[in-house]
C-alpha cells in the first residue's frame, strides 16, 4: 500500500515526538513520502492542484501534527479547507473515495487531560471527530489515530522508544 505523511508540524526541527517519529519511519520505510507543508507553503499559498495530483497517487494518507488547542496546526486546516474541493472529492468528484485516512498526533498534555468527567477537555475520539467526519464525508476509510500524550512529561524519553514502534506499526499496518 503507497503511503503518504502530510507532515504539519509549524516547527518541525524544534519538535521531539514528531521529528522523531519521522526520523524513525525514514530509517525504517524509506518508500513512505514524507510531506512537509510547512516547509513546502512557508507563505501559506497553497497550490491546491498539485496537493490533490500529489493524493491521487497514494493508497494511504496520514495527517500527523501536535495537537494545539485541542485542533488541528492552522496551516493543516488551511489545506484541507483549499485541498479538500467540492468536485474533486466530494460532490461530483470522488478522488479520495476508498483511501485509508488517518491520524498521528501528539498532545503536551498527559493522557489523564483527554477525558469526558467534568476535569477533562474531552476524549480524543471526540477531539478528532471533525476529521473522522471530514474523511467519511468524502467517502474514504478513517482508519483511525495514533497518539503520543505528554510530550513535555520527565519520563518522555522513557516511553518514546516503545511509541516510535507502535506509530511505524500503525503507519505501516
């Protein structure tokens, strides 16, 4: 299965998770493209025709960014506004029907903050609804998300190994 990882971090070289799941996935699966769109859009001028012939050629798309303010980066929900276009893959178009769709983020909070009782901010299943919808919506396959919580946690580096193994299991399932 071709795969693809839109990479939305604002600040990728100054991340720990993510850049270091990326740096493991590159050493292990070289043939996974690795997509940047901060580093590809720094003007934020997105070139909607070439990020939808780009999604064409892939069986499998990942969204990974740091979860900030319990959202999406601003500039993924940008791309998914200019990328996502009515004729292409929704409506009289279907582009993304039956592509494998999913997530890989990461949370400074701990695990423990991504609860429904009245001391949580929401579950993560509810957090990322809005993308479990938009991918429904045009008719691809939401295969779910991989998590990393508590990026700025004393123990980070004591359970990062074992993650990294889970997020490349989950990239490459």
């Amino acid at each position: 299965m071709k795969t693809i990882i839109i990479l939305a971090h604002p600040n990728i070289e100054q991340s720990h998770i993510n850049k270091s799941w990326i740096e493991a996935l590159k050493a292990s699966n070289p043939e996974i493209k690795i997509h940047d769109i901060y580093k590809t859009y720094p003007d934020w001028n997105i070139d909607a025709v070439a990020e939808q012939t780009l999604l064409e050629q892939y069986d499998r798309i990942i969204l990974e960014y740091p979860i900030q303010w319990y959202n999406m980066t601003p500039l993924l929900k940008k791309w998914l506004d200019d990328v996502f276009l009515m004729g292409w893959c929704y409506g009289s178009g279907d582009k993304l029907k039956g592509k494998e769709i999913g997530l890989a983020v990461s949370t400074a909070g701990i695990e423990e903050a991504y609860t429904d009782s009245d001391n949580g901010f929401g579950t993560m299943e509810q957090l990322l609804k809005s993308v479990a919808s938009t991918v429904k919506f045009v008719g691809g396959k939401y295969i779910s998300h991989h998590i990393f919580h508590g990026a700025y946690q004393p123990d980070v580096n004591d359970r990062l190994p074992e993650n990294i193994k889970q997020y490349i299991s989950f990239i490459t399932q």
